[in-house]
C-alpha cells in the first residue's frame, strides 16, 4: 500500500493518525478570545464570495447572452482557463464588446460552483516559496461527483476515502476493509490488513 496523505504542517505537529476528518468541535471560550482561523486546507478555501468583474450582475445581459452565463464566462477564463489573453484583457469594457467571443470561448455546460468539489490551493514553504496544490475540499454530494474524482486524479491513498460510498455496509464509508492477511491459517489467521473496498470503483 502506498503511503498515506498527509497535508504538510506548520512546526512539530504531529500528523493526523487518520484520514477521516471530523469536525472540530465548537468552541466553548467567551468571546473575548477572537476565533482563531482553522489549521489545514480548509483555512486556505479559495474565496466563494465573488467579487471585482467575477461578481457580474447576473441581471445584466449582454448581445443577448445573459448576465449568469456571462458571470460564469468570466469565472471561467480568469480562474480555470487562465489564458494571457483574457486575464490580461479582461475588464468590464471589454466584456461589453467581446461577450460573444467569451461565451464561445467557454464551454457550455461550465457553471459557477460557490461550493466547489476541487480546488487549488497555495501552500507556504519555508524559505518562503510557494506552490499551489489541486486538493479535493469536500465530500462529493453524489455518485456523479464521485466519478469526477475518480476520473480525474484515479484510485489513491488520498483519493478513496472520498471514492468510499458513504453508506457501503462492507466499509463503512472508510474506502478499506479489513480481511485475513493469511486466510485459513490457524495461527495467524487473526492478523488483518486494510485492503481497498470494491466500493471505491462502483
Ligand atoms: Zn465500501
């Protein structure tokens, strides 16, 4: 089995023993102590609030295309695509004069997600260098966004435990079962080894 995931940590912490995130529970300071951000990826979501051109007034059409798909459109080539052309270029004017082109530029079915399955975060080495990392941010909702998962970045140590199926009576939602490392044998029969569950592939 290859080695399990573990994000990169600030100082001597230790690392997770596990990979099943549970939640922190809430806090019970008085307010006087401000909330510290959480540790972790989830600290570093990429913004969902919208703002600058991203926040195109869904109202506002343009050449008669309308103003989500032109909010989409521009999501698209300034965050996903990231071509020279249209970061460089891309201003309201120019969303005025080249609708159009920027509807045709972006594929159709691309719809803005605020809550999105995939994201690229930017981690802080610590001579000061950066580096960004695609991370999974969330349990996928359905069997759909499980096979994105799957299609997209394959069957891995930090992949199944969002490819388990959360209700799988066999692992419980973990990915792994847990069976005989020496089937039949009367000694060591007892001794078990987590081995990934079919689950994973349905
Ligand atoms: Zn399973």
């Amino acid at each position: 089995m290859a080695h399990k995931y573990a994000p990169p940590r600030k100082g001597g912490e230790k690392t997770k023993p596990d990979s099943t995130e549970t939640p922190q529970p809430e806090s019970t300071q008085s307010e006087s102590t401000a909330q510290k951000p959480a540790e972790g990826p989830s600290a570093e979501k990429p913004q969902s609030k919208l703002t600058g051109l991203r926040n195109w007034n869904v109202d506002e059409s343009v050449d008669g295309i309308s103003g989500s798909r032109i909010r989409d459109c521009i999501i698209y080539q300034l965050d996903f695509r990231k071509a020279d052309f249209y970061t460089k270029n891309l201003t309201r004017g120019f969303v005025l004069r080249n609708a159009k082109r920027l509807h045709e530029d972006t594929p159709e079915d691309y719809v803005y997600d605020p809550d999105p399955l995939v994201g690229e975060v930017t981690k802080h080495l610590d001579g000061g260098e950066t580096f960004k990392q695609t991370l999974i941010l969330r349990a996928p909702r359905d069997d759909a966004e499980r096979r994105r998962i799957r299609d997209r970045y394959g069957v891995n140590s930090y992949t199944i435990r969002f490819l388990a199926k959360p209700g799988c009576p066999v692992c419980r939602g973990t990915g792994y079962q847990y069976v005989s490392a020496y089937p039949g044998d009367p000694v060591y029969s007892k001794l078990t080894e987590a081995v990934e569950c079919a689950c994973i592939h349905e």
